[in-house]
C-alpha cells in the first residue's frame, strides 16, 4: 500500500518549538514556510529570507501563518536556524522525501546516490561538521536523507547513521571508492537493498581479483555480458563499455558478491583530436536476473545525478559554496533548506532550477501552494 505524499507545510507543523512560550513573537511553522518559499523564490541566505518576508504584503505573510504585521528581521532567523535541531529537522524532510518518492511510479530499479559535499565558505569561517554526506534518488533527484560529518572522522564514520534513515528494501545504493567497505555492504544488505560499488587500491585484493576476471586467460570459460553506449556532442565523442561477470558470485571475497564488472571509457574530442581512455571496477549484489550489464551502466552513469540534480544545483543556483555562516546549526540547516527547495521543484516536474526560482519570485503565491499552503 503506497503512503499518501506529505505536505511540506505538515512537514513543518509536526516539529516541536524549542523555544520558551514568553517572548515568542511568531510560529515556528510559519518561519519554516516563510525560509521554504524564500527559497523557492531563489533567496540565498537567511537575510535574503528575512527581507523576501517583507517584499509581498500582509496577505501572503498571514497566509504563511504569520500573526503579526511585520514578519521576522534576520536576527530572528538567525537565532532559530542556529538552535533548531538539525537531526529532527533532517529526519523529518527525509519522511517527506520518501513520501513524495512512493508517490513516483517507476518500472525501473530504483536507486539511491550517496556521495559527500563540504558547504566550503562556512568551512574556511571555521564552521564544525561542515561537510554533509547525502542520499539523492537517482530518478528525481530528491535527497532523501542528509547528516553532517563531524571534524573527528570521515564519510566512513557516519555512513551507516544515514543508511538508518532510508528505506532500501529492493533499492539500489551507489557510491564511489571511499565507500567501499565491507560492512557498508553488511548495513545495506541487512536492510535488504542492493548495492553497487565502485572498487579502486582502497580494496586492492578484491580489486586484484576483479581485474583478473576480465584481463586473463583463465577466466574466458565464462564470457562476461557486455553493454556500450555512444554519446555525441559538444563537440566530442563519449563511448562508455560495461562487461560484467558472475564468475566470482558467492564468493567470500564481499559480502553478497553476485556480478563483478568494468567499465571502459573512452572520450574523443572532435577539434583538438585529443583522446581519453579511463577504467573502472565495481562490484554489485544485484544478479544478472536482476539487472543485465546494459541496466548496471545505466546505474553506474546516474550514480552522478547527485552532483548535476543536487550539488551543482546547491552551488551555482544557490550560491552555496559562498555562503560563510558558521554559527551552531545555521550552515546544516540551510543546506536542508536548499535541498528541499530543489526537492520541490522537482516533485512539480521543473528541470531548469535557476528559472523555476526566478518564476516563483514573480509569483510568490505559487510557492506557497507548492509547499501545501491552499491560496
């Protein structure tokens, strides 16, 4: 039974006010919708919110659920994204993610990108946990859960804190090299997901024994599956080859090995007639039955949906690398910000961000009907 698809304006209701009762000007609710539809709206820091919640009369801020003639300055903003807890806040757009993503219907396998990015201008202000690890779906590009990697470890420190907050059962769940580790494979198999890892020297055994099934002799009494794909444009060629192998399926070498694969590319630039040649190996729990080589490349490619549909979204439309807020929660708390606005935008089917966000400032009633606000 497929759940019903949240409201992010529900979203919002259900999370708790940290703050006391005395001197509580506005709700929280209404500062949650208020930052949404900002953001929507392309504003890019809290004083772009702050101001944005001024700019369009008392009709709209009311209907945001806003009391008072003036809705909140700055600093306002400043001291609620700085205190507000970050781990409820993320667990809580993760539901909603999920939600909206049980809503897609899909005949494909659908997977999940983990990959990190450093907010990099509050990193240089000396921000602590200033580098988030992330899960987007490859079909939609909504992150679907999201936490912050303190200063004392790595990726690999908190990559099953986030596996915890997904639902993987008949998922797919890529990455890159760093996070091939075999008790990764242990979290996302126990969770009854798949996975598909990219191995490099991290893993030099098991990448010995990948190369070897596709580079010697002995190993051709199984002929490995083979899928190509050929890209033109901008001015060069793109051919991308995928052999996969069950040959090493039960093995003990990795947790629920079923295929081992390569992949092949080669780029051919028209003008300069300079040509590219890089390989790669992986390892996948999913059986040939489950996916043939073409469909592993095709996962393998959108494995990087997360930078196009999320992190270069992040940076180049909301200017995230620049940002420098550094105090308590602020920098987490905006990244959530900005990943549900991209979230929004594409549950309502908009491929081009940055003019999504300049039609909303043009018509500000429309983001609030996208965050589930009735107009």
């Amino acid at each position: 039974m497929t759940r019903p698809c949240l409201a992010l304006i529900d979203v919002f209701s259900s999370i708790p006010d940290f703050r006391q009762p005395k001197g509580k000007r506005h709700p929280l609710k209404a500062i949650l919708a208020m930052a949404a539809s900002a953001m929507l709206c392309g504003a890019r820091s809290y004083t772009a919110m702050a101001d944005w919640g001024r700019n369009y009369g008392r009709a709209l801020t009311a209907a945001l659920g806003f009391t008072h003639h003036k809705t909140p300055c700055a600093s306002t903003l400043h001291t609620i994204f700085k205190n507000l807890d970050r781990q409820l806040l993320e667990t809580k757009l993760g539901r909603w993610a999920e939600s909206v993503l049980g809503k897609q219907a899909s005949t494909q396998l659908e997977a999940e990108a983990i990959d990190g990015k450093s907010l990099r201008g509050s990193q240089k202000q000396g921000a602590a946990a200033a580098h988030l690890l992330s899960a987007v779906s490859h079909h939609l590009g909504l992150t679907l859960n999201q936490v912050a990697v303190p200063d004392s470890t790595n990726e690999i420190g908190v990559i099953t804190e986030l596996l915890k907050g997904l639902v993987l059962d008949g998922r797919v769940v890529t990455m890159d090299a760093l996070l091939t580790q075999k008790k990764v494979a242990e979290a996302i198999l126990a969770q009854r997901g798949h996975y598909l890892m990219i191995v490099k020297e991290n893993q030099s055994e098991l990448l010995r024994w990948i190369q070897s099934v596709f580079q010697e002799p002995v190993w051709l009494r199984e002929t490995p599956t083979v899928a190509e794909t050929v890209d033109k444009g901008h001015g060069r060629v793109e051919i991308r080859k995928l052999q996969a192998s069950a040959v090493l399926e039960g093995s003990d070498l990795w947790p629920g090995l079923n295929q081992v694969f390569e992949i092949e590319r080669r780029v051919h630039h028209k003008k300069s007639g300079h040509k590219r040649q890089e390989v790669v190996y992986g390892v996948t729990s999913l059986s040939y039955q489950q996916a043939n080589a073409g469909e592993l490349l095709k996962i393998a490619r959108q494995h990087w949906h997360i930078e196009n549909k999320s992190h270069w979204v992040r940076d180049v439309t909301f200017d995230e690398d620049r940002s420098q807020v550094r105090i308590g929660n602020i920098p987490q708390i905006m990244a959530a910000m900005r990943n549900t606005a991209i979230g929004l935008m594409r549950k309502a089917g908009e491929t081009n961000i940055a003019s999504a966000c300049r039609r909303f400032a043009a018509q500000p009633w429309s983001a609030l009907e996208l965050i589930g606000i009735k107009t």
